[in-house]
C-alpha cells in the first residue's frame, strides 16, 4: 500500500457500511494507551509498519481516543477555508506527519470458532492497519466509521494490532470544515466478535399517522429475525411484520417517547430503541408527525478544550442538556456525523437533528472552484461511500429528520448522484444542501446569512426568480431554512429577535442554525501560569484564519455568552405579556400543549418578595394562546 493514502478511491478491504448495533455478543473495548512514534514525513516512517516483530519498546505511549497534537505531537493547525497545503488534488506534500499506533491485547478462549471485526469510530485523516502482520486495509473519511473483518487472523491469546494514520490524504481535499486540523485515533475503537447467524444489520422504519394515532413498524434485517417490545405488546413476533399497532405515542423533540426492545436470533440480541413519527414535506411547509416544526438551532461542531474532538460520554451529555436549558430544540452536525452516542442522547431527551456528511471542499473557492472535485468523476466513489456510511450508521435515529449532503462544497454531479442514492436509500427523510441554490437535486431550500429583507421575500415566495421557470416553481414550492444565519463571533449574534418574527409569520420559513454553538479554543496556559483559550497562530503555524475559529455563543469551556442567553429569550417556547388586567400566554411549542408547565408569579417590592402565587394558566394548545385575569396584588407598603 505505498501511495494508498493519495488515490481516488475511499479505502480497501473493508465491510460494507451498517449501523452500530447494541448487541449482547462479546466486545473488547480497545481503547487506552498505544504505543506511538510521530515520523515528519511517509518516507521517513518507513516500510514495515504492520510487523508484528517491530521493536516498539522506545515508542512513546499516547492515549486513544484522542488527537496526537494535544499531546505534544506536531502542531495544531487553524484554517476557515484555504487548504493548509498546496492543492494538487489527490496529492498531499511529501511533508506528511505520519503517526504509528501499535496495541498488544488478549483475547479470551470463549472467542475461539467466533468470527471478528475490528471498528473505528473515527480516524483522522487516512488510516492503515494490520493484525498479527496480516494487512487489513485502509480507509478514508475521518468522522466516519470503517469495519474490518479479522476472523482469519485474530487469535486466542496475544495479538497486535499496528495502524498507520496520516495527517494528509486525499480525503483531506474533502474535508476543509472550518476547525483545527487535527489528527490520531481520535475515536472508539472495538473488537467485536460476530456469532454465526447473528444480527448482522437491521433498519428500523417506524411510522405514525397523527390523523389515527396508530404506528406502523417493520425491523429489516439481512436474515430472517424476531422482535420483542414488550410495551407495544410484540412479543418473539417477526421482525419485518409489519405490524399495525392501534395507538402508539409519537417521538418528537419535546416529548422524545422511545419504546426499548430487542432483536434477536438463536444467536444474538441486539437492543433497539423505537421513535415513531412521520416526516414529510406538505403543501411546501417540512412537518413532523403531521405539524409544522420551526427549528430553534445551532450548528455543533465537536469540541473540548483539552481533547479537541475526542469527546467523552459526559462532554456529548453536557452539550445536550446545556442545549435544552437554553431553549435549542435543533442541532445541524456541521459538518460531520457526531460520534454516535450523541445521536442516542438526542434520541432520549430531544432534539431535532440534522445529520451532516463528512464532507466539504470550501478551499476550491480560492481558485474560483476549478478542480473541485464535487464535479469530478474520479471522486464519486468518495462522495457516495461517504454518504452511506453516514446513512447506514445513523439511520435507526428518530431524532435525525434531515440528511445534509455536506457543507460548502459547491454543486456538481457526484453530489447529485449522493443525493439520488440516499432518496433510494431512506425515502423516509428529506434531503438538503446548501450550495445546491436552485433545489434542483433536494427536499428543503436552505441558506446561510440572508439579511432579514431577503429572508422576508423567501417568506412571501417573493424572491428574485430563476431563470428557469419549472426549477423557479419547484424551489418557490420548498420550505426554507437557514442553514446558518446570525454569527456568533464577537459582540455577535444580531437582529435574533428580527428573525425570528419571520419564522414566526411565514409558514415556508421554519427556522434556522446559529453559527456556531461553541468557541473551538484550546486551552493554554501563559509563563506565569494563567489560563487563555489558544486560537489560530498561536502555535505558530505560518497559514492560519486567527481568531475566527472562536465564534461560539458558549465559550470554549462551555459557558455561555450574553449572545447565548439572547438567543435564549428569542426562542422562549413560551411568551409571557401582560397589562394591568390580564396576562397573554402564547404557547410556541411545534407539538405540545403546556400542561407540563406550572405558571407561578410572584411580586418583590425593592427586590424583597411580598406576594406570588400559582396562576390558573389551563393547557395551552400548540401554536394557540390563553388569556387569565392579572392576580390581585396588594397595596403599596
């Protein structure tokens, strides 16, 4: 594999894409310290790096997940567009740090006779790997996940595992995001055993008819399976039925109802859980479960201030409920799948995702887009391979309602032809991409950074027309959002309040993503010890974009900005006017009534509490309002 790294294609000698399986099959968890050894260049790195009699005892130990740099190997990068290279796709420079991982695990005897596949989660940005010195193949798309089969070459007892990461490839060409160029393992890896007539894949398809209240569901599986969900009364029951269910409730990302179950052979079982809803696009307005939903949103790259991307557990759990408590009921994972386990979060506690391919190629701009590869025959493979692997890993989620081919990549026909496949895939989500202007390959018309006059038009389907008249109707007839809209950099974000009153008043404007949720400041600390958030050029790198990399309503350790508490108070859910002799509740929810909410008031007289009580506020209805009587107050002291 000596110029793997630069071709066209995606990878080779890995598994078909599928989605990450709960199951109840022996998995050993590989993550942990690795031995590692940084080389300045793939020459330098040398052959041989798969050898199992490879004398690593001088290499250092890095810890996995994580990112080489922020362990004092190489430098972090900063770049909003430009390439940190010369463009010469699909060649990088010969100057390529090149990072071997090696891992000495025991298997246990009980895997003896069992098949295997190896996992990662995600590797930055090309990766090779071998077993035992058998070679495995090698992959590309850093945020997504690759699959290995090693049933020939895993043994009981000791085994090594060596892989070879490089921090350029051809796959960088697609993945110039607006973020530090960071590089490693820098998420889960796994050894999973795969039992014969096991639970090989499955897709769940789970719909809800709001005008009955009755689901449909059907669970297939590449094999015959069984179901079990005892709450809707499916018992051992086939998993593909499908199985008419007579009153379900309905997932959404204010009452996140999930039904928890099992699908299982003789062989394995694999836990499953269910979100019934419906999304469709009627009468030009994007519904969930029969209403029109209005995205309250923010744009969420992955970051920690110290592990870069390489999340925890807590961080992606901290993110969610730090989301909810400020009234965000919408995340675009701009732009890359998130690890995994966010999207089971948003699944439990509720948010609406939309689920972004690991893709962009913003720095062909700089060139007026000539060489984008988006247009490019000899990269289609790259663009479709990694749409499915997106797809197929995310697609049981109910919280993802939208798939985005990816982000500033401009238009051409391999993502048209991504678009094509994942229609044929999933016809049960919309699609979107922003740089398709004319809608002519998507569901959704969506926009970055429209002033507000300009959103008013969309709104009014009074936007200048397209020189085609039957493309100009078709986008005229597509619920609009904004994909990215109010910056948060600086003294940012502006005119929320402005914006808002559009998405309220017109029907097709449902919406939007702030840019960006948090600050991608990497903590530093100066000679004397004080603590600072490093941007762009601080590490001394010669190509940089500086601070714009820290745009984030919520700082780099989370905290929020006065720009995140106004956003706040725009999206209230719920809106609160009153005059001397009533108070107006108007209830903004997509979906919900208020019955879970309790009003209170209460009245201080110089800041000193001297009344309040509960006010008698009846369940308000989605979208409607109520009027009650200003409660008595007493007299002046």
């Amino acid at each position: 594999m000596p110029q793997y790294h630069e071709e066209y294609a995606p990878g080779a000698g890995r598994r078909s894409p599928r989605a990450r399986l709960a199951s109840d099959a022996p998995a050993l968890s590989l993550n942990g310290d690795w031995r590692f050894r940084l080389s300045p260049t793939v020459a330098a790195a040398g052959d041989g790096a798969g050898a199992v009699d490879l004398d690593d005892t001088g290499w250092e130990l890095l810890p996995v997940p994580g990112h080489w740099q922020l362990a004092g190997h190489g430098r972090p990068a900063y770049t909003c567009c430009m390439f940190p290279f010369p463009a010469d796709p699909p060649h990088v420079p010969d100057e390529n740090p090149t990072g071997d991982y090696r891992r000495a695990f025991e298997v246990p005897e009980s895997w003896r006779g069992r098949g295997a596949v190896l996992r990662f989660e995600g590797v930055d940005s090309c990766a090779a790997a071998w077993l035992n010195g058998h070679e495995l193949g090698w992959s590309t798309g850093s945020r997504l996940p690759v699959e290995f089969d090693v049933t020939e070459h895993l043994r009981v007892g000791r085994n090594i595992l060596a892989v070879r990461v490089h921090q350029w490839s051809a796959g960088s060409y697609l993945e110039d995001q607006d973020m530090w160029w960071l590089s490693g393992i820098f998420r889960d890896v796994r050894l999973l055993a795969r039992p014969a007539g096991g639970v090989e894949d499955l897709t769940v398809r789970a719909g809800y008819d709001h005008r009955t209240g009755h689901g449909l569901l059907r669970v297939d599986t590449p094999a015959p399976a069984r179901l079990t969900v005892p709450e809707l009364g499916l018992v051992d029951v086939p998993a593909a039925g499908p199985h008419r269910l007579d009153r379900v409730e309905p997932w959404s990302a204010e009452r996140p109802r999930l039904y928890r179950g099992s699908v299982h052979t003789d062989a394995e079982r694999v836990e499953v859980a269910i979100g019934f809803r419906t999304v469709a696009v009627v009468d030009g307005v994007l519904t969930v479960n029969g209403r029109r939903i209005v995205f309250r949103g923010v744009n969420r790259h992955e970051w920690h201030p110290d592990r870069g991307r390489a999340l925890t557990e807590e961080d992606m759990l901290a993110d969610v409920l730090v989301l909810k408590r400020h009234n965000v009921n919408a995340v675009r994972t701009s732009h890359y799948p998130p690890h995994p386990r966010f999207l089971e979060l948003c699944d439990e506690l509720g948010l609406w995702v939309v689920d972004e391919c690991d893709l962009e190629t913003h720095g062909f701009c700089e060139f007026g887009w000539r060489g984008n590869p988006s247009d490019d025959a000899r990269w289609r493979e790259a663009y479709l391979d990694r749409m499915a692997r997106m797809v197929e890993r995310d697609k049981n989620h109910p919280s993802v309602i939208l798939w985005s081919l990816g982000n500033e990549s401009h238009t051409g026909a391999n993502l048209e032809a991504m678009a094509g496949w994942t229609r044929r895939r999933d016809p049960t989500r919309p699609i979107l991409y922003e740089h398709d202007t004319d809608s002519r390959y998507v569901d959704v018309y969506s926009r970055m950074y429209l002033p507000v006059d300009e959103v008013d038009a969309i709104g009014r389907r009074a936007e200048p027309p397209l020189a085609d008249p039957a493309a100009d109707a078709h986008r005229r007839g597509l619920p609009f959002i904004l994909i990215e809209y109010a910056h948060a950099m600086g003294n940012g974000p502006g005119n929320l309040a402005e914006y808002q009153a559009l998405f309220d008043a017109y029907p097709r404007c449902q919406g939007g993503f702030v840019w960006e949720y948090i600050d991608h400041g990497i903590r530093q600390r100066t000679a004397d010890g004080r603590e600072f958030f490093a941007y762009g050029g601080d590490f001394g790198e010669e190509l940089h974009d500086g601070n714009f990399v820290v745009d984030g309503l919520f700082f780099a350790d989370r905290t929020p900005s006065p720009g995140a508490v106004e956003f706040k108070k725009t999206i209230e859910p719920v809106r609160i006017e009153l005059d001397a002799s009533q108070v107006c509740v108007t209830n903004r929810y997509d979906l919900r009534d208020t019955a879970h909410l309790e009003f209170r008031w209460s009245l201080a007289e110089n800041g000193v509490p001297v009344a309040g009580g509960v006010l008698p506020v009846p369940p308000v209805p989605a979208g409607q309002r109520a009027v009650v009587a200003t409660p008595a107050l007493p007299g002046p002291t």
